[in-house]
C-alpha cells in the first residue's frame, strides 16, 4: 500500500510539474453535500395518467433550485393541488416522468385562485433545497398572481455535523 501510494503522488508530481513535497500543499480536496433523493410534483400527463415531474434529482449539489412552468388541466379550475413526492430516479421535469408508483408522498401545498381559470392557464413551480435539508416549494399562478410557499423537511443530506466530520477526516489524510 505504501509503495502504491509513493507512487501515485510522484505521478500526479511529474503530471503537476511540482516537486514531491509541493503536491500536499497543491491537492485541493472539497467535500460538498449532495441530496440522495429526488423531489418532484404530480402532474397528469397526455395520456391522462398521473406521474411525477422531478424539479431536484438525486446528486444534485445543495443548496439547489429550479422553477418549472405547468399549466391548468379544466377549464374553470378554482385552484391546484400541489403534491410533492419523493423518489430515486433520475429523471429530470420534461426530459420524462416518473411512475407514482415508485414515490412517496412528503406533503401537499393547495394554490387557491383568486377566480375560476380557462384550461392551460400558466402555474410556476420553484423547488429550493438548502443544505439545513429544507425543501422550500414555492407556487405562483401567473394569471391572476394568487402564490403560496410551503416548507418541507426533507431527510437526504449529510447533517451540518456528518459533513463537518467528513471535511475534518478527508484533510487529515496525507499522501506519503
């Protein structure tokens, strides 16, 4: 192992153009959170099936936020539903759904309309996940402007200690 790792740093030495004892110094580690889940709403698709539309995937870095429009099904709707799901796919909003089948429910969030509105009327979504592991959902209908804000805890990061511990651990590696 020690012969292995001896090796290895007089590599990345010669490909750095640094002499050995200089490479510590140059390795440059970051430690970032990542979420292990992802998060989306139920939406009804062409077909008339119910699926979900991921906003966060899983991986994604954090802090992270997206916004997706989505629009009214009926004409004379007084309002929307929002139901936030979790999941493990990887599919990201229009790029296609994922079956709710394969989701949990975390919570639901009801987007009042200030009136009745046509079919295809605009609905703007924004997810924010911080990296306390709050997923704030954000929801605006952009006809008449009525929004709503609703938080969720979401249990898909390391916590501030784990990452802390993590960072400490990694730097107190050394190459020899």
């Amino acid at each position: 192992d020690e012969t292995v790792a001896k090796q290895a740093r007089e590599q990345v030495a010669v490909t750095m153009g640094l002499p050995g004892p200089q490479i510590e110094q140059e390795i440059e580690r970051t430690i970032i959170n990542a979420t292990s889940k992802s998060f989306g709403v139920v939406v009804v698709d062409q077909a008339r099936n119910r699926v979900v539309s991921n906003l966060v995937v899983r991986n994604e870095n954090v802090p992270t936020s997206r916004r997706e429009s989505f629009h009214t099904l009926d004409d004379g709707q007084t309002g929307v539903n929002i139901e936030v799901m979790e999941n493990h796919s990887l599919t990201l909003g229009s790029a296609g759904h994922v079956p709710l089948d394969e989701c949990e429910l975390l919570g639901n969030a009801e987007l009042k309309f200030e009136r009745p509105l046509p079919a295809q009327s605009n609905i703007e979504i924004e997810f924010r996940l911080g990296d306390d592991g709050r997923l704030f959902v954000y929801a605006s209908d952009l006809t008449t402007g009525a929004e709503i804000e609703a938080r969720f805890e979401v249990e898909c990061l390391l916590s501030q200690e784990d990452l802390e511990a993590t960072r400490r651990k990694d730097l107190s590696r050394t190459v020899s």
